[in-house]
C-alpha cells in the first residue's frame, strides 16, 4: 500500500512539474511576441517622429513623442524623444517650452550629458549664463574632456565679459576638438578683441573667414584692423562689405568711419541721407552728418543736425551726446 502511494505521490509530482512547464512554455512566447509588439510600436513612433522633424512638421513631432513618453518607453528612447521635443520647440522659437522639456528630461535622466547640454544651452540663450555654467561644469565631473561642455563655458563665460576664463576655455576646446566652424573662431576671435588681443584676434578671425567668409566675420576683422591703427586697411573691408551684403549696422558704422575723413566725409553725408530717407529720426544717421559736416568745418550745418537729435527728445546716449556738445561748443557753432 504505501509503495503504491508513493508511486501515486511522484506521479503527482511530476505531473504539477509538467503543467507548471507547459504553463511557462506558454507565457513565455506570449510576452515575447508582446515586448517585440512594443519595440516595433516604439520604433514606429521615433521614425514618424524623426520623418515629421525632418518635414518641418514640428508640432506634428511633439505630439507623437509627448505621447510616446507617456507610455514610459525604455529611457534610452525617451531620451531621444525629449531631445525631439526640445529641438522642436527651440525651431518653433518657444525656448521656454524647450527649457520646460529640457528640465524634466535632467530631472528622469539626472547623468545624461546630452540633456544636460541642451538644458545648459537653452539657459545660456537665454542669457541665463550663471545656470549655464553651472550645468557645463557638472558636465565635466561625469566627462573630464567633454569638449561641448568646454565651448559652451567659454560662449557663458564670453557673454558675461570675463574674457580671462572665456579665452581659457576656448583654448582648452580646441586642443580636444580639432574644430572646423568659423563660429567657433569667430567668437574665440571676438573674445580676444574685447580682451585687447588685437594680434590674436586678427589671427582667429582670419581664419573664420578662410572657414566662411561673410559679413559678420569681416566686419570683425575691419574693427580689428580699425583698432590696431590702420584705419584705411579697416574702410577699404568696410566698402568691400556694403558692395557684397551689408546691413544697417555695417553701413552706418562704415558712414560713422567715414565721417572722420576730411577727404571722403562727403561719402558718410551720401550713406546718412538716403538712409534718413527710410529712417528719418535715426539719431545714429542724424549725428554721422553731424560729424562729417564738422569734420568739413560747416558748422552751421552740423548744428542743426545736433538740434534735429535734441528736439525728440529722447534719453539715449546720442541724446545726451548731442546735448554735452551743442552746450560745450556753442560758441563753434555761432
């Protein structure tokens, strides 16, 4: 009897095993073929995400990965799907909604360095540089040679005039990353010009220009040019300028240069007119003439342009320009 039973009791045994086997045999197909199901679905939104992104669609993008995020896909796809998001809304030119976005994702993903970037960027757009650097330092305790991390410092640093750290830091970019953006020299070039480096400035913006050569990074090295004493080297790239591409900051700047020049005054007189034309109460063109009817002893003239600024009545610093000089040369003017 009890062999009998114990036969009975292994069968059973043995029996629950198999079913319990069969049973996971089973499951385990089921939730394979549902984490494939998942990983495709995943997979799908990311490249109609992408495909909307790359169509301009921005709102489209958003929508399809704020939705993909509230399903709590894996992180390394949510990171993706923040980091669409928060270009999407910087392309729509809503920086508060890609700081929002950017915020929240470094909130989930505390040690991701790519977020962490984006976040600092919009901060620094922002002019919110103090946040920035903080955040591209932190930056650097997870990845010492993090070369964005470094550029982005020397971008926060610039912005907030310490151009000590500032040059640091772009040197320090570039011996990591061998680097060929002109706006990466541009901005080293502008650094190093507002830290009177004129000898590395001109080397740095030099060089931008050779990467791309347009007006902006011209204009710099006219300044440069200008600066260092070689005023006709800096007009000469100022006129080259205005013949290509020129707006109003280059063409009045230029007329402003020309103003000094008892020789070619007339020219900033020319430029000032028929820009007080479109612009008819720009202190800035109303005082070039100023200059360059001074600068050609017509006093009378000149005067009367002063008296044009003054009578607007303003509280800019071409207003109380105006005011200082109609007081101290009154008898120049008589």
């Amino acid at each position: 009897i009890y062999c009998c039973l114990g036969r009975i009791m292994f069968l059973s045994r043995v029996t629950l095993i198999l079913f319990l086997s069969s049973l996971l045999f089973c499951a385990t197909p089921a939730n394979a073929l549902f984490g494939l199901a998942a990983r495709r679905e995943q997979k799908a939104a990311l490249s109609a995400a992408r495909e909307a992104y790359k169509s301009k669609d921005y709102i489209r993008t958003i929508n399809i990965m704020e939705e993909f995020i509230f399903k709590n896909p894996p992180k390394r796809r949510q990171k993706r799907a923040y980091a669409l998001i928060g270009n999407s809304y910087k392309m729509l030119g809503q920086n508060d909604k890609a700081l929002l976005n950017y915020r929240e994702a470094v909130e989930f993903m505390p040690k991701d360095i790519e977020l962490n970037l984006s976040l600092a960027e919009i901060y620094c757009f922002g002019g919110l540089t103090d946040k920035a650097i903080n955040i591209y330092e932190y930056v650097l305790t997870l990845q010492r040679g993090n070369a964005p991390a470094r550029l982005g410092l020397a971008r926060a640093y610039m912005m907030q005039g310490a151009f000590g750290h500032s040059l640091q830091y772009f040197e320090d970019y570039l011996n990591i990353a061998d680097s060929k953006d002109a706006k990466v020299y541009y901005d080293y070039a502008l650094s190093s010009f507002m830290a009177n480096d004129n000898t590395a400035a001109l080397k740095l913006a030099l060089k931008s220009a050779e990467l791309k050569d347009d007006a902006e990074t011209n204009f710099l090295i006219a300044k440069i040019y200008r600066a260092e004493g070689n005023g006709l080297k800096a007009l000469d790239i100022m006129k080259l300028i205005c013949a290509a591409e020129c707006w109003d900051d280059i063409l009045l700047t230029y007329a402003l240069w020309l103003s000094e020049d008892k020789a070619r005054a007339d020219e900033a007189v020319f430029i000032a007119d028929n820009y007080l034309k479109k612009n008819p109460s720009s202190k800035l063109a109303l005082f070039i003439n100023f200059l360059a009817f001074d600068t050609l002893d017509e006093k009378a003239r000149a005067k009367r342009y002063l008296e044009d600024i003054v009578a607007q009545d303003g509280k800019g610093w071409i207003d109380s320009l105006a005011r200082k000089i109609l007081k101290i040369k009154s008898k120049d003017f008589k």
